[in-house]
C-alpha cells in the first residue's frame, strides 16, 4: 500500500474531526463517552493553522492523521488516529515515525504522548516508555491514561 503524508491544511478540519471520532469509536467506548468527548475530538481550521499537522493518504483516500503541539516547553504527539478500516496496515506506524522526524527537526530531545489506554502497546512496540499518569473519570467511570515519551 502506497502511503503519501502531506501536510494538512485548515480546510480538512471536518475531515479529520470524522477520523478522530471514528477511530476513538473502535475501541467500542460507550456512546455517551465519544458525546462526552466530541469537543477534544472536534478539529477546527484554527488549529491545524496553529498546530503542526499531518495527514496520510492512500489510493486517494484521507486515512489518518496527527498533530504536534509545543506545551510549555515541551513537544507532545497531541493527535494520531487512524480510520478504523486502515488500522493495522502500517498507516500509524508511518506516522508516528514521521511525528519523530518531524519532531528532530523541530531540535525537539523527546516527544511527550498522552495516550489512550488502547494505544500504550502501540507507542511502547515503537519505543515509547510509560512515565506517568493522568487520572481522571468518564461518565462517572475512573479512567487513568499513560503518559509516554520517546527520546529523539
């Protein structure tokens, strides 16, 4: 599968908003959470202008994507989804390692990564370590999401 990353631009906020929430849905989160959810996963022109953005297309379709976002001195993956009929076909892979290459150039020593729960094995199989936790709650439910990073 021939994969192109190209850069995003603020028009494709609608369409990555749609891969956002489809690929959080695949991990079969109860409805009421995506709904709960929707304004993370809601993607707006102004932030892909002011966020480091990029997409990756195969055979013409729009398949994933992710963002990098400077938080008070340090670079984290802020976004990488892909839509659930191309995952486990090396789209994320793809991206992740371009997020590093991009990350080095951006004279970047690690990258940081909030991650799903879901997604802690695929950033630890690409080199990431678990450093931490943020604890929060859903819906009434306690959720704790692994903070990663990888040394560039």
């Amino acid at each position: 599968m021939k994969i192109h990353i190209l850069p995003a631009n603020p028009e494709q906020a609608g369409a990555l908003t749609e891969i956002a929430v489809a690929a959080k849905r695949f991990w079969n989160y109860p409805e009421d959470w995506i709904q709960t959810w929707l304004p993370q996963l809601t993607i707006s022109a102004g932030y892909i202008s002011a966020n480091e953005t990029w997409l990756a297309q195969t055979a013409g379709t729009l398949a994933a994507w992710y963002s990098l976002q400077e938080t008070g001195g340090e670079l984290w993956l802020d976004n990488l989804w892909v839509l659930p009929g191309f995952i486990g076909k090396g789209i994320g892979r793809r991206l992740f390692l371009h997020s590093l290459e991009r990350s080095r150039v951006r004279n970047a020593s690690l990258l940081k990564i909030l991650a799903d729960p879901n997604a802690e094995s695929f950033y630890r199989h690409l080199g990431a370590k678990k450093t931490g936790e943020e604890r929060g709650e859903v819906g009434g439910v306690p959720r704790i999401l692994p903070v990663m990073e990888i040394a560039l």
